[in-house]
C-alpha cells in the first residue's frame, strides 16, 4: 500500500485520503459539534457520487477517534485545527488507511466469489455485523465509529437490521451512512440520521485536482474533462482513465446523425462496451448516456443546453417531462443490467433506441 498521501496518478482511497476540497463549512459545522458535545449518534452523508462522501465520513471517523485515543497529532487537543484534518503521519490516520483501526468497523458491498465481482448490494450478514462491533468496549476508550459506504445500496433486511442499531445506539458510538440515492433508504432509517448534504465540486475545484491527480493530462483534456464531470472529481478520473471525452464524442455523434442513428456503428460500439476487458468504458459510457438525458430535460425545460449545443436540437423534440421520464428509465435499465447481469450489449442498444424513439 502507497502512503496516504501519495498522489501519483489517482486519487487516494477515501480512507487514506488527507485532502477534503469544496466542503469546509460542513466541516467547520462538524467540528463544532464534536467540539460542544452534540454530535449527533448517526449521519447520513449524500450527495453526488465523487464529490467526497466517503473522504468525509472517514475523515470525520479519524478526528473523533483521534480526540478519543488521545493521540498527540490530534488538532483537538491543542485548539482548532484545520477544519477536521489529523496528519497523515499520526498513528490514527496510519491504522484507518490500513483498515487497521480497532475502533472502527466499515461496510461496504462485499466480493461476490462466484461472479469474481463486488456483490450488487449489501447484505443483512454485513450489517449485523454492526451491532456485535458495537457492543464492544472500545480499544482505546474513546469512540466507536462506524462507516457504511454506500448505505443505499443495503437490501431490505440489511437496512432493517442497521434500523434496530439506529432506534437504541450504543453511547459514544457514532454511525456515518454515505449514500449516493438517500431516497432508495427505508424513512425510517432516514429518520433517525441527520442529514448532511455535499454539493457538487466547483468547476476550478475539479480542475485543479484533476492537475494534481492525474499531471500526465493536458490542459486542454483537463479542461474537457472537468466540463464533463458535473462537479465530481470522481467522475472526472473515470472519464480520464476510460477515455470518456472520446466515449463522449462517440455518443453524441451517434444521437445527432442527421438520418437518425447509423446502426452498424451502434452495433460496433455496443460490441466494443461488452466485451469482458471494456468494465470500466462500459460503465462510463452507461453513465454519459444517463448524464445526456438529464441534460435533455433540462434543455427541454429551458435550464441548459444553449444555441450551440450539437444536442440542442435533439432535446427540443420531445417535452422536458418525456427525457425527465426517460433519464430513469435509462438508468435503470443499466442497473438492472448489472444487478442481475444480463447482456451489456443489449443494455446500450435500448438505451440508444429508448432516445430515438423519445425525439420521434
């Protein structure tokens, strides 16, 4: 494993992640929760996939295990630091970026052996696992933390076994639900967590951290890249490591064909998505048609897509309601895909004919 801070080429992984940009006033409010001792006992961390979530939750996790470790690089015990920043070097920061820290249990989406995949969801084994975790006496007096990186994508079962932990939390025990789609949550379980809601990066946020994590691209590929990102620096790396500005162009050539979509190209492109190697273009092409569609509402309903746009013409031929309608459609069709694997090809042939037929 590479040091917390290194970052050559990517991102670090949110648990070894030193760095948190675009969200300090949700850290500076944070902060003053755990320091006037009104933390509450479960958040419930949502926003946009690659904004910074997980980085959050954990570094929120290392800063109140820090404080209660007593560890001597804790900015708590030495007056306020940098919003809830513990140094890379600190035995805390070390023992969560290796998964080592006793006092810290994360759940996420297991390996599925037998697809030699992660699992499309989290299962009720994983989240029981949360209430022994907490009835343990914590290590080293202080708190136990708790991390579900993707809550939304719990079953029901193992949202109902985190909603028995949720009505009675241990004391001192703290709870960070991270969730792309709070909605896909049980409202109970919503209820019972306060919310804390990250916005999109700012664009010259994206850009900059692009230029730190990936220095082999181009000013002109940062610039394409960021404006393609919606605000996430996580996307942003997808795309630079899938080729997503050509996957881009790819698709927008196929839509905006004056004789409607080339079907031999399409069937080309779909085979190129589908073949075993193709996992990460194929999810980020899946991903760029879903993002198309929203920009097609939008446009339709007069919020986006200006003259210019090579899809403006395409989203004034059917009202905002019908891509709104669509855009879910879409995305879920590609999730229904992937959850139950059925044909990747398929999945991008529908979704180019769903488009086509929507603009007729």
């Amino acid at each position: 494993m590479s040091e917390p801070n290194d970052r050559a080429g990517t991102a670090p992984a949110p648990r070894a992640n030193p760095d948190l940009a675009g969200h300090e006033t949700i850290e500076r409010e944070l902060q003053r929760l755990v320091a006037a001792g009104r933390l509450p006992h479960a958040l419930l961390i949502c926003g946009p996939r690659g904004v910074g979530k997980a980085t959050l939750a954990f570094r929120l996790a290392r800063y109140v295990l820090a404080h209660g470790a007593g560890d001597a690089a804790s900015p708590m015990l030495f007056g306020a630091g940098e919003g809830l920043a513990v140094p890379p070097d600190s035995g805390t920061f070390r023992r969560v970026a290796a998964g080592g820290h006793a006092d810290l249990l994360t759940v996420e989406r297991a390996w599925d052996p037998r697809r030699r995949r992660l699992r499309g969801e989290i299962v009720v084994d994983d989240t029981r696992e949360i209430a022994q975790f907490l009835r343990l006496t914590p290590a080293e007096g202080g708190w136990r933390v708790v991390v579900v990186d993707g809550a939304d994508e719990m079953n029901r079962n193992a949202a109902n076994a985190l909603l028995k932990v949720l009505e009675e939390p241990p004391r001192r025990a703290l709870l960070l639900l991270v969730a792309h789609s709070p909605g896909r949550l049980l409202p109970t379980l919503r209820s019972r967590c306060r919310r804390l809601a990250l916005a999109p990066l700012a664009l010259v946020i994206v850009r900059q951290l692009l230029a730190r994590y990936r220095p082999d691209l181009s000013d002109v590929q940062i610039e394409e890249l960021a404006a393609l990102a919606d605000g996430s620096i996580g996307r942003a790396l997808d795309l630079a490591a899938a080729g997503g500005v050509e996957l881009y162009g790819a698709v927008v050539a196929l839509l905006t064909r004056e004789a409607g979509i080339d079907a031999v190209a399409l069937h080309a492109f779909a085979d190129r998505l589908a073949r075993a190697e193709a996992d990460e273009a194929y999810r980020v092409a899946a991903d760029l048609l879903a993002q198309i569609v929203a920009g097609l509402a939008l446009a339709g309903a007069g919020n986006a897509a200006g003259e210019g746009s090579p899809l403006a013409d395409l989203a004034g031929r059917a009202p905002a309601a019908r891509w709104a309608e669509l855009r879910a459609r879409v995305a879920e069709g590609f999730a229904r895909t992937e959850g139950l694997n059925l044909d990747r090809k398929q999945a991008v042939l529908s979704a180019f004919f769903a488009i086509e037929a929507a603009a007729r």
